[in-house]
C-alpha cells in the first residue's frame, strides 16, 4: 500500500512510549511496529541490555534493512505507526528516511523519567534517557521540513488523554478515534524480545493511568543528569501541541 500513513514517534525510554503505542495500536487503521532499531543500537554498541540475545535474535542488525522495512516498504494498513527510542539512532545510522515520514516527539518531564528508569536499573547516565539525542533529531527534523515537529508531552495525555490525542492526530492530519483511548490488557503481537522485562505495567493496563502526581523529588546522584536534561525539555515543551 504505496499511501500509507507513515508515524514515527521519537521518546525516550520510561515515557509513555509504550502505552502510546498501545492506543495508536487499538486503531482498526493502523499498525505499530516497536523499536525497530534496537538489535541494531545493541549491534553497534555491543552495550549488555536486559534480553540483549533476544532482541539481537529478533531484529535486523543492519539499519539499511531497517530504513527500507519502515520507510519505503509496503504496508496493509492506512497509517503505521513506528515507537522509536532517541538514544538507538547512533551517529552512522542515516537520517535520510526521516522526510518519508511524518516525524513526532513524545516529551516527559526528566525527573519523572529518571524516577522510572532508576527502578529498572541501577547505573543511568544522560545518554541512557535520550534527551540530547531528542533534541538533535528535533533540530534535524526542522532543518529538513524548515518547520518546528509535532511534540506531544506524556504529562498531557495523562491529565486529558482525549483532547490530547485529538491535537495530536490533527497535527499528524490523520483523524482521531476514540479507539485510541482503550485497549485489551496483555501484550501484544508487535512488542519487542525485550518486552517481557519492561512491559509489566503497560500489560496489566487498559488504557492510560492516572493523572500524573507531583514531580518527584531525585537522590543526589541523579541531580547532574537532571540538571543537563532539564533544559532540554523545556525548549521542546515550548513547541508541544
């Protein structure tokens, strides 16, 4: 299907990632399609991630195979939408793809983040949120349309998950359903390998949580990498719909 719909949805991790692509996946129109450049990421870096075998096992480690599966290959469905993590576009995966398809940026304040991800793991580092790689790819987008992306914030879709979504899909000029509201708990056939280790949560849900609570008050070891993302969200949140 040579008109479909192509979404990519930059994040990074413990963001709301993945129960957003649970609602776009709960559209009779579309497809997901999680992380499609993980194995590669971990390929390249040779990082040791939870599941690592698994997720090398699942994926194509060549991003060339990747850019051509999720931006010029067929699809069967009007609109796919793509979960991408910010930190697995290394520097010598091309960019070029990006003009085919219609780029997005999922934000969540940084403190919220580092909260999440310090409970899956011990050791984080700035480049494990992806802030600075969001950023980069926010300022390649802009240079290739000459226009600021849609930027959409987590804190948002939890406070009104409808109205959001429906300023979202009207940036992204696809309509809005609220199908996307709700969705059947357990995973689903498009997860990752790694999915058994990070989806816990998401799986026991149905749709979006709670609204989000107080920003959360960080040990002092996470203070330096909250003050270097801090700023970076801010200037993103300035764009969000």
């Amino acid at each position: 299907m040579t008109d479909t719909i192509r979404i990519a949805m930059w994040s990074g991790p413990r963001n709301l990632s993945t129960a957003t692509m649970r609602s776009f996946g709960a559209r009779s129109d579309t497809v997901c399609i999680d992380e499609p450049f993980y194995a590669a990421y971990l390929s390249m870096t040779e990082l040791e991630h939870p599941m690592r075998e698994e997720t090398l096992a699942s994926q194509p480690h060549d991003p060339e195979a990747v850019i051509q599966a999720i931006a010029y290959e067929p699809v069967s469905a009007p609109i796919l939408y793509q979960k991408h993590m910010t930190h697995h576009m290394l520097a010598g995966i091309p960019r070029d793809w990006m003009s085919a398809v219609r780029n997005a940026f999922l934000i969540r304040h940084p403190a919220r983040v580092l909260a999440s991800y310090a409970r899956k793991s011990e050791d984080v580092k700035l480049s494990d949120i992806g802030f600075e790689q969001q950023a980069d790819l926010f300022d390649h987008v802009l240079h290739l349309t000459g226009a600021a992306p849609t930027v959409v914030d987590s804190d948002d879709i939890l406070k009104d998950p409808a109205g959001t979504l429906e300023k979202l899909c009207r940036r992204l000029e696809i309509p809005y359903s609220d199908e996307m509201l709700h969705w059947k708990a357990g995973p689903k056939p498009e997860d990752g390998a790694w999915a058994p280790h990070w989806y816990d949560s998401v799986n026991a849900s149905t749709g979006f949580g709670d609204p989000p609570g107080p920003i959360p008050e960080l040990p002092d070891e996470l203070q330096p990498i909250l003050e270097a993302a801090l700023p970076i969200y801010e200037t993103l949140a300035g764009h969000k719909v």
